[in-house]
C-alpha cells in the first residue's frame, strides 16, 4: 500500500515565530477599536533616508540584471570604506553581500557545521537563530545568562562546561538582541582565548554596532589573535533603518569561509540589484545617516530606563545598547500576562503588545516572568505604554 508522502522532521521542528499568534489577537482586538501599542518587534518606526528612494528613482538601467554572487562591485566597495570607517580593515574580496544579516548567519552556520555540529550561544538570544540553526541543521547549545548582571558573560570556566567534541563555533550577539547588552573588552578576551583554546570559529553578529550608549563597543574584528577564525556578520537593516532593503554582510579573513559563503551565493545567484545601489550612499556616509536614528533611540532607552522605575516589582537594568530590554515582571508566567494583556486588557482602549522572553530562550522554564520590549515607539509612546503595563500588571495580580 502507498504511504502519503510527509514533510521533513526539520520542517516539523521548524519554529513559527513566537509572537504570531499574539500578533493575530492585536490585529483582532483593532477592530474592536482598541489602540494597540507595539512594543513587540525591531522595526524602526522612523521614516528611511529619502536617499534611498532617489537613487532607486535613478538607476535607470535598461535590463533589471542579476548581480554577481558575491555583491555588485559598488556595492562591495561601500561595505569596505564602510568597515574602515568603524575601524574594522577589510578588502572586497573578504566580503560577501547577503540577504539581510539573516543570510550571513544561515551561510556562516552552513560553512562551518557539518550535521548536527553544535555552536555555542548566550541565552536569551535572538529567536531566529533558532530557525536559522534548523534550516542549516546545527544544534545551538545555549549558556545561560542572568538578567541580575544584566546579561553579561558567565565565568570562563561555566561557558566552557558547553563546549564539546561537536562545537564548531561560538556566536555571539554584540550589542545584543532582545537584551541590550554590550559585551566589554575582557568578556571579549575571554571568549577570543575559549575560541583559540578550543580552535572554534568565532562569528559575531554586529547589526546593532553603532546602538552603543554607555558602553564602549569593541568588535571582535580588532582582536589579530582570532583573524583567521572571525566571522562577522552585518547588516544595513536597523543602523540605517532600511530593514525591507535586506542587504547584509558575511565578512572573514578565512579564505576558506569566504569561498564557501561564495559558493552558497551562487546557488542562490544574486542579491536584489536595486537595493545593492540603494544602500551604497549609506555605506559610504555612515555618520550622516547613522546618527540621528542612534540619538533617538538613545533617548528612548532613557525615557524607558527612568519609567521602568515608577512600575512595582519589576526588574531591571540598564541597556547599554541596541534598542531593546528583557525586564522581569511580577507574574509567574510572563507568556500568559502578554496574552491577557492584548487579548483582555484596556485603559482608555489602549493596550501593549509586548514579546514573552521564553521564545527567546532555548532552555525549557528559563525566562518564564521576563518579557522583552522594543523601543520602537516615540518618547510619549513609550511612557504611555509602560504606564499601561502598570495599571495591567495591577489588575493582573488582583485577578
Ligand atoms: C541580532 C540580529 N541579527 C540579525 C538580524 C537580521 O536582520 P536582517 O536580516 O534584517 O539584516 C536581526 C533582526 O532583527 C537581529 O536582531
């Protein structure tokens, strides 16, 4: 007797991302009439450089071409003079242009990892990586972070109780999403020594460099010990809020990972052309464009630090980066308050979408009263949605 045929146990583990169904109830509870807030995902509110739309405006070629695997010509130059501006030297041929950063890390993860090889993360992490981990069938092995230092590194001697005989990398977040942290010079060094140690390779994603408000941001590109096994992955997504543009950077001095990042390029042919030309001017003036959006959302991680303080029994830290928070909330189950709070709550018909932090964890239990916020609302915005979680985190705990 014929079987039906069935979809791939990858596909059956493939995550589907954790805020979806909470973002079906948002848009449900809009037609109601509710004000719905969203403090839930990374995308810039800001309107894109109007560069950008004046150079696709004047491309004018005649054929819509692919483009060559590795990145147009200009468009490989601009990461280059890009890079140097931000004091990381590299040549066009240490450069592969991606479909966003989401790309590189898919690649990065394809080049270094045979079947189920492990890489070692620092949880919470960005969610995707668990999605970009199944597409290249790797294991992530997550160390476990704590939001009591406001998730900075472990001792040297707990990260390295997970590496093993199948770790073939360490990835890390730098500044970090969903927490806001930035990693210091000697969390850096130590993480640069475990990699030359246990000769791993070290990728470093680096989308959010120039989102550094107190802390010094160092790339793991200025440490000359790990040269030949620094992977960085880059993106113009958020630092030039241009996130549907999706052109990002799989960048190494490894000859060897580059040519593979190469080849797996080919099989996809090329990143989109118009948007390769529309980033150039924004590669090559990072400063003008990068600055402003940085200085707002600066502000934004102050309102938000100082609000969080007039709202009981949460905990808290200060970002130094990026533009998000993990905060702990005086609840047992953070996932079930998130959907409360957008399925039922209202003050004045408003409500706030927020993310859970379980999808953020990869540790079953771990992160169950945390939440992450995103700043990605203006400066009253903000306030107003945080005074919000106030009065739901009272009526909540009153239930
Ligand atoms: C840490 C991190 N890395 C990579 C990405 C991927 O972004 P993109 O594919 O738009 O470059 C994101 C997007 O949110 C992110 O937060």
């Amino acid at each position: 007797m014929l079987t039906k045929p069935h979809i791939s146990s990858r596909a059956k583990t493939m995550q589907a991302s954790p805020l979806r169904k909470l973002a079906a109830t948002a848009e449900a509870r809009k037609k109601q009439g509710i004000k719905v807030h969203h403090l839930n995902i990374g995308q810039p509110d800001l309107p894109t450089a109007s560069i950008v739309y004046e150079t696709i405006h004047n491309i004018g070629q005649p054929t819509l071409a692919y483009a060559p695997s590795a990145g147009l010509n200009p468009t490989l130059t601009a990461w280059k003079n890009y890079f140097q501006h931000v004091g990381i030297e590299f040549n066009e041929s240490e450069i592969v242009v991606t479909s966003g950063g989401s790309e590189a890390i898919i690649f990065a993860m394809c080049a270094v990892c045979d079947n189920q090889d492990e890489i070692i993360v620092f949880e919470p992490f960005y969610t995707n990586y668990n999605g970009f981990a199944t597409i290249a069938n790797v294991h992530l092995q997550p160390v476990p972070l704590s939001i009591t230092n406001g998730f900075h590194l472990p001792s040297t001697e707990e990260i390295e109780k997970h590496i093993n005989g199948k770790t073939k990398a360490i990835l890390i977040t730098n500044p970090s999403n969903p927490t806001g942290t930035i990693y210091s010079k000697d969390e850096l060094q130590r993480i640069v020594d475990l990699a030359k140690k246990h000769n791993l390779f070290l990728m470093s994603d680096e989308v959010y460099r120039e989102f550094n408000f107190d802390a010094e941001f160092i790339s793991v590109m200025s440490f000359p010990e790990i040269r030949n096994q620094a992977i960085l992955l880059d993106s113009c997504s958020k630092r030039f809020n241009v996130c549907g543009a999706r052109i990002g950077v799989i960048a190494s001095h490894n000859a060897e990972v580059i040519h593979a990042a190469f080849k797996f390029g080919m099989a996809r042919l090329s990143v989109a052309t118009i948007e390769q030309l529309a980033v150039v001017p924004l590669l090559n003036s990072p400063d003008e464009y990068v600055k402003p959006i940085v200085e707002e959302f600066r502000k934004r991680r102050d309102v938000v630090y100082e609000t969080l303080k007039t709202i009981p029994g949460v905990t808290y830290y200060k970002p130094e980066g990026a533009f998000y928070i993990v905060i702990g909330l005086p609840v047992a189950d953070a996932d079930d308050f998130a959907r409360w709070l957008i399925e039922e709550f209202e003050h004045n018909k408003e409500t706030v979408l927020i993310a859970p932090a379980q999808g953020f964890y990869a540790t079953p239990g771990k992160g169950m009263n945390e939440v992450r916020l995103a700043f990605t609302l203006n400066l009253d915005e903000l306030r107003r949605s945080l005074e919000i979680i106030k009065f739901a985190l009272e009526a909540y705990n009153k239930k």
